[in-house]
C-alpha cells in the first residue's frame, strides 16, 4: 500500500503546469484525451502540441524520481515498482479515458 500513497501523492503535488493563456493539469489532460497512462508507470501523449508534452516530461520525471525512492526503500527494482504503478494507474483510470495497450493509445 505504501505505493498506493506514494502514487497519490505524485498526482496531488504536480496540480498545476503554466501554459501560455491557461494552466492545464493532470485530470484535464486525461478527461480531454490529451494523454493516457502506460503499463510502465508513466504518461504517454495521445495528442496535442508542446504544452502537454512539456506537462508529461514533468510529470514522468517525478514520477521516475519517487519510483526510484520506493525501489530503493523497498531493495527492490525499479522495474518492479514501475510496472505495479503502471498496473494501479491503469486500473484507476475511468472509462472513457485512455490507456496505452500495444504501445498504442486506446480508450478504456
């Protein structure tokens, strides 16, 4: 469970990314179909331009970052860790929302 509260802490600390006009966040970025999570743990884009792009890299970089820690604290790999994050992000993700299968975008 301590990846569970490791994960939801993850989403809640990277609330809002500065784009220009606007600020987008995590649920808007999924609930718009701009990205979707990957068996691996992180994000991937399904579309748009820089600004998501740039909202996934950061992301995915504190992703990585605490992935690492729980590994670590748990001696165990970070494969391991990225791959149960991967599976719980899938599992939370509401229909209608997408998901990466076969390395392709597809909606849940």
């Amino acid at each position: 469970m301590k990846l569970k509260q490791a994960f939801t802490v993850i989403l809640l600390l990277l609330a809002f990314v500065s784009a220009p006009g606007y600020a987008l966040n995590l649920q808007e970025a999924k609930k718009s179909g701009f990205v979707g999570e990957k068996p691996n743990g992180y994000l991937g884009v399904v579309k748009g331009g820089g600004d998501v792009q740039s909202l996934v890299k950061s992301i995915n970089d504190q992703r990585r970052k605490k992935y690492q820690q729980i590994a670590k604290k748990n001696n165990t790999s970070l494969k391991n860790v990225e791959a149960l994050a991967g599976k719980k992000a899938i599992d939370k993700t509401s229909a209608g929302q997408y998901v990466f299968r076969g390395g392709k975008p597809v909606k849940k």
